[in-house]
C-alpha cells in the first residue's frame, strides 16, 4: 500500500507540472497573435513544451519502480525513456527546426496513454464508483487522442500558431486537472482501505481468540463441558 501511495503521489506532480506549463496558454497565444512577437511565441512555447515532456517522462520513469506489476513496469519504464530521448532530442538536436504543430502528435500519445491506463484501472478497480469513472475517463482520453491524431494527420498545415497554442497548452491544462483529480481520487480510497484494514483485523483477532477465551475461562472456574 506504501508503494501505491507513492505512485498516486507521483501522478499527483504530473498533474500539477501539466497545469504549471498549461498556464502559459494564457500568455502564448497572445503573443502568436502579433506579428512582431510571434517567433518569440514560438521559442517560449517550444522551449516550454519539450523541457516539459522530459520532466513528464522522469516522473513516469520514477513510477514505474512504485508497480508490483511486471507489464505495467516494462510499459512505464518505456514510455519513460522514450520520452527522455524525444524531450532532449528535441532540446538539444533539432530545436531550431521544430515545428509547434509537432507537439498536437506528443499531445495525442499523452492522451491515449492516459486513457489506456484509466481503463487499466477501471478494470482491476474494486469499486463500481471508482471504475465508472476510470471508464469514463479513459473513454474520453481515448476520444481526445484521435480528434487530435486527426487534426496532426488533416489540418496542421491550416492551423495557425495562435490555435495550435491553444489546442496543445489547452490540453495540458484539461490532462492535468484530470491528473489531480485521479491521483486525488485514488489516494482518498488507500486512505479509506488503510482505515478500514485495522479494524477488519481486529474484528478477525476477537472472533479467533474468543473460543479461547471462553475455554480459559472455564478451566479457571471448573466449569462443567
């Protein structure tokens, strides 16, 4: 349970590092929006979006050491390298050649991540409240991950910066609510199941040691069997 903890806990800096560099969407697209400020816009929104995606991923690969699940470790420690690689590919390679409409992909393969893994969830949940909205969660992370797979693959080429700041600087502020949310969520229920377990295993002691006690009893006052 220690190690779950420490896992929702790890979910819970993701979230919040998303809604950190979310927020930018406050300021980014404004800045597209003038001529004059517009590679500056796209320096800042570059800069931010990469160094984010390989802070993401050393919070996946720190994840994937706090799993009892050998799948689940292997597919962590994946997605937690493979970001690393791409995040500093794209700091310290081709900075100077990356397109914003680029990070509408990365956007994409967060969200089908993050909605495999609620449906992961919502499948080994013991809770019907808990897997109905894993369920859901997970549906609409997957909706979100083809409609913008879509609009990489259909219409990059249509969208101005001013929108593509939008689109991905608007999603990591929905992905980190969702982030905060879940992990809140989950570490609510192992709060809830460590306050329960003491009390099931003093119930289980008491119905064990009783006949115990009874026969004690017995034998200290000669009573008849």
């Amino acid at each position: 349970m220690r190690k779950d903890v420490h896992f929702w806990i790890v979910m819970l800096l993701r979230g919040m590092l998303a809604l950190l560099v979310g927020s930018l969407v406050l300021v980014i697209p404004d800045m597209a929006r003038t001529l004059l400020l517009l590679p500056l816009a796209v320096a800042i929104a570059v800069l931010g979006l990469a160094t984010y995606g390989v802070l993401d991923s050393v919070l996946v690969l720190i994840s994937s050491f706090m799993t009892q699940s050998r799948n689940a470790r292997a597919a962590l420690l994946v997605q937690g390298s493979l970001g690393i690689f791409v995040g500093l590919l794209l700091l310290f390679v081709v900075f100077e050649k990356i397109r914003l409409e680029w990070f509408l992909l990365l956007a994409a393969l967060q969200a089908a991540y993050a909605g495999i893994g609620e449906l992961v969830v919502a499948r080994h949940s013991g809770s019907h409240a808990i897997s109905r909205w894993s369920n859901s969660a997970g549906v609409v992370a997957i909706v979100a991950a083809i409609a913008y797979f879509i609009l990489m693959l259909g219409f990059a080429s249509q969208l101005d910066p001013q929108r593509i700041s939008w689109l991905v600087y608007g999603y990591l502020v929905a992905f980190g609510i969702a982030q905060c949310i879940t992990a809140a969520r989950m570490l609510y229920a192992d709060r809830q199941a460590f306050r329960e377990t003491p009390k099931s295993i003093f119930n289980s002691s008491a119905i064990v040691f009783a006949p115990t006690i009874k026969e004690n009893e017995d034998e200290r006052y000669n009573f008849p069997r």
